[in-house]
C-alpha cells in the first residue's frame, strides 16, 4: 500500500496510508517555514522523538482536537497525561503494536526538556505502517549503530538530519545514510532558522542512497 509523507517542515511529517494517519513532531505554530497550521491535521496517531519545542509543537493541540493518541518517551507521556492528552508511553529499545502497524523507539544522542522539565531520552523513532518502514532518526549525532538500527529493521526510508549545530551537519548526515542504507534518505532539520542552521545540504550525497529533498508542505508518495 502506497504511504503518502507530507513534509511539515522541519522534522515534522504527517504519514498516510489507507485509512491511517501518523503525525511525527508536529511543531507548526512558530515554524517559520511551516505552510500546514494544527487545524489543518488530521490523524488519529502522533509519534513524538523527544520533548523540546521545535518536536512537541502543537502535538497537545492537534492530539486534543482528533482525539489521537501520541507515542513518546515515559515522561512526555507523563506531562502529555497532565494536559488531558491519551499517551502510550515508550523508551529506546522498545516496540509498540498500533492499529497501523507498529512504532519502535531507538536511542539518538541528544537531550531533552521542555520549558525546563526533563523530558527524559532523546529517541529516534521506526514506524511502520502499510507495508512502508521509515525511520526517523530524531535530532542525533552520528552513532555506529545506526548500521545496526538499519540491519534490524530495514527501512525503506530514513529521515536524517543535518543542520548541523545541535543534530548532524550535511557531511555527517552522509554517514548517517551510508550506515543505514535505507532505499531513500530524506534530509531534515536544516534551514529552518538559516542564521542557526545550515542552508547548504549539497554535501549530503551518500553513496548508493537516493536522496530526496522535500519542501516544506509537499506531499509524497511512497510504495
Ligand atoms: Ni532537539
Ligand atoms: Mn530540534
């Protein structure tokens, strides 16, 4: 079954496939490059990598108003559960059976807090859903086992960031794929704030990965 992505801008993606709709950090109020608003966001599943502002986002306001449940590490879930969001929690290493498939969380080096709470490990996040598998690296840097992730679960696409300064820069991000070895690598997390982050991707060009850059608010078909 073919799995439409919808680039959010950012790291934010809305996958569809069926009837099935999966949000992943979907952060659009205060985006600067977002052309989708939370009223615009339908699905029934939100899939979050960590807690900071850029990955929460709307995630309350879009989870509340399709009544969707979110998936997250424990202690998002624990302050998603205070603001009346349904939460099913998660951790690195784990995997979660859903209605369209299943979500599993890996390790990222990163951090994670929100207005100053701890929001507990940074992850990466592999969903698979209509027959598609995606693995969205979160913000990370570059980890050996990243060849490993891709070992396990095969994904046809992955989601690398690679605006350097706080994730992988382009170079890195080439690693990154290379190690992986996904069918297609998605760059994320660059030129949202051009003063912090990295405009110029060009070096992110791994060897036998197809690269495919989408804009923010394009849709895609996969499969
Ligand atoms: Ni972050
Ligand atoms: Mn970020």
């Amino acid at each position: 079954m073919p799995v439409t992505l919808t680039f959010l801008g950012h790291a934010g993606f809305l996958l569809e496939a069926g009837s099935h709709a999966v949000a992943i950090d979907p952060f659009l109020t205060g985006n600067p490059v977002a052309k989708q608003k939370p009223a615009d966001i339908r699905c029934r599943h939100i899939v979050l990598t960590h807690g900071h502002a850029d990955h929460l986002g709307d995630t309350v306001t879009i989870a509340n108003a399709n009544g969707a449940t979110v998936y997250a590490a424990f202690e998002i879930c624990e302050y998603l559960t205070e603001q009346k969001v349904q939460a099913s929690p998660g951790n690195p290493g784990g995997r979660i059976d859903t209605d369209f498939g299943w979500v599993a969380f890996t390790q990222a080096f990163h951090s994670s807090s929100y207005e100053g709470r701890y929001m507990g490990m940074p992850c990466g996040v592999v969903l698979h859903l209509g027959g598609v598998t995606i693995y969205h690296c979160g913000d990370t840097a570059l980890f050996g086992d990243m060849k490993l992730i891709g070992e396990i679960y095969k994904p046809d696409i992955a989601c690398i960031p690679v605006g350097d300064r706080f994730t992988m820069g382009p170079e890195l991000g080439k690693r990154a794929a290379e190690l992986i070895r996904p069918k297609v690598a998605i760059p994320i997390h660059y030129k949202t704030w051009p003063e912090m982050l990295v405009t110029d991707i060009s070096a992110f060009a791994p060897a036998g990965v197809e690269v495919k850059i989408l804009e923010p608010g394009e849709a895609w078909r996969f499969g």
